[in-house]
C-alpha cells in the first residue's frame, strides 16, 4: 500500500519557461538513470532479498525515489508551462510536442523513451545490491551533467538536492551490501 | 500608496498572497522535518541499534504531527485513504497540487 502526500519532498521553484533546460532534465524522468528507473528498480529488487535490512531500506529508498520523480515531474512541467509550440521545437522539444504535446513522459534526453531492461533484477542479492550502488552513482553523474548544463540557479538548487540524495543511497546501500553478505557468509558450510 | 480602502478587491489580492506565502512557509517547516525523518529512516535501516538516531527520530515524529496538523487546519488536508479529515466540500481536490504551488 501507499499512501499519497500532497506536497513535494523539496520544493521546485523556477525563474522561467526553459523548454531548453526541461529537453535535458527530462533523462532524470524517465531516462535510464533516471527516477523511474529507480523506484522500480528497488522496489522490485526487494521480493528476493534475504534480509528484513535490505528489504526495508529497498521499499524506502523506492519510495522516496517516487517522490523524486515526482520533483523532476514538476520542473519539466513548471519550465514548459506556457511554452508555444515552435519555442518548444527551437529547443529541440518538437517531436516532444507532437507526440505528448506539454504532458509528460518517461523520455530520456533524447526522446528515447523509457525501457524495462534499464532496470535488472536477478534474484542474486549481491549482484542486486551492486546493481543498486552502480545505479546511484550514474544518477549523481547525470545531475552533475544537469547542474553543468543549468542556467537557472533555483533548477540548480534542486538538482544539487537530488545529487546529494544520490550519494547518500549509495551509502546506506554499500553498508546493506555488507550485511547481506555477511548473512550469506554465514549460511555457507563447506 | 495604500489604496486597499478604496479598492476591497486590492485588499483580498494582497491578503491572498500573503496567506499563500505563510502556506509555503508552514510547508517548508513541514519539508524540513520530514526530510530529517527520511534521513533518519534510511540510516536506522542500517544502523538499527543506533541510540541517539532513534531517539532523535523519535523526537521529530510528534513536531511533525504537529506540523500537519496545523497546516491541514488551515489549508486542507496533506494526506487522503483515510489519514486526514476534511470539511465539506470535500477539500482534498480543492487545494493546490505540489505542481502548481
């Protein structure tokens, strides 16, 4: 079960229409590092792992990542608001446009659109939870490139929020990755 | 030049924008602390006897029950399935979506 909360995790300001800004931040949507990519990922990887640690920080951390997509939802849609139609094709939001018009969707920077095998579930918890660590540091990487590409510091300032979150699911990954291995140690007898 | 005497309109426009502020501060108070909560949570995930994070996860639960609270008060219910109240009309469509605010 979940339960909706009716507010952003951080708060999304912008100082203006930016279609050219929302064609690249759209990947962390529905990109492969993206937000999408994320949630499923983790919530789906936790049917199969050994321990109530790693099953409970899979279901948050999926969790939180839902809002996160939630976030970059809201600065595409806050920097599209009112774009026109050719301000979006001159940003290279045209096929956008035509196919979705301003809605969202699950592209990457691209336009290539969301895939089920970005994300892996193998049943292996070590491989899964190496999986997990990878993920995270690609999803950093994309938003340093984002904070690289911004032109608009209230975007910047949620896009440093969401890399700083990155990095602190790596963590708590890594020292879930130990614990699950300890635990499978643990049930070896040779 | 204070023309909200002569101008009722001007003065519910002001009032309105005022109170949309003080609704976006009491949300960020509630931004705040939940963020610590998620924080918290993440790390007793993995640092489950950790004392002092649990006790400081603990002390945050009643601010931020507090916190909503006072909001849903004044601005309508955070939460739906059954987890806020709601006077009539039905509020949870009429406030604002996280989107729009």
């Amino acid at each position: 079960m979940w339960i909706y909360q009716k507010n952003l995790e951080y708060p999304v300001k912008v100082c203006g229409p930016n279609p050219k800004l929302a064609k690249v931040i759209i990947t962390q949507y529905g990109g492969p590092d993206g937000e999408l990519s994320a949630s499923l990922r983790y919530l789906n990887q936790r049917y199969s792992m050994p321990t109530d640690k790693a099953r409970g920080l899979l279901t948050d951390i999926g969790t939180e990542e839902m809002g996160h997509m939630e976030i970059v939802a809201t600065i595409f849609y806050k920097l599209t608001r009112g774009v026109s139609p050719q301000q979006m094709e001159a940003a290279g939001l045209g096929g956008h446009y035509a196919q979705h018009n301003h809605a969202l969707f699950w592209n990457d920077a691209n336009g290539v659109p969301w895939i089920a095998s970005y994300v892996q579930a193998t049943g292996d918890p070590i491989t899964d939870l190496t999986e997990d660590m990878d993920a995270e540091q690609k999803a950093r990487s994309a938003y340093e490139h984002l904070i690289q590409l911004s032109d608009d510091p209230l975007v910047t300032d949620v896009l440093r929020f969401l890399r700083e979150r990155e990095i602190v699911h790596f963590q708590r990954f890594g020292e879930t990755l130990n614990d699950v291995q300890g635990f499978m140690n643990s049930k070896k007898f040779f | 030049m204070d023309n909200s005497q002569e101008n009722p309109q001007a003065q519910k426009v002001i009032i309105t924008a005022c109170d949309h502020n003080n609704q976006l501060a009491m949300l960020l108070e509630i931004q705040q602390l939940q963020f610590i909560a998620i924080e918290l949570n993440l790390y007793l995930d993995t640092h489950p006897d950790d004392q002092q994070a649990l006790m400081s996860y603990n002390s945050i639960v009643p601010q931020l029950k507090q916190s909503i609270a006072s909001y849903e008060q004044l601005y309508g219910p955070l939460f739906h399935f059954g987890l806020s109240t709601s006077q009539l009309t039905w509020q949870w469509i009429n406030s604002p979506w996280p989107w729009d605010m």
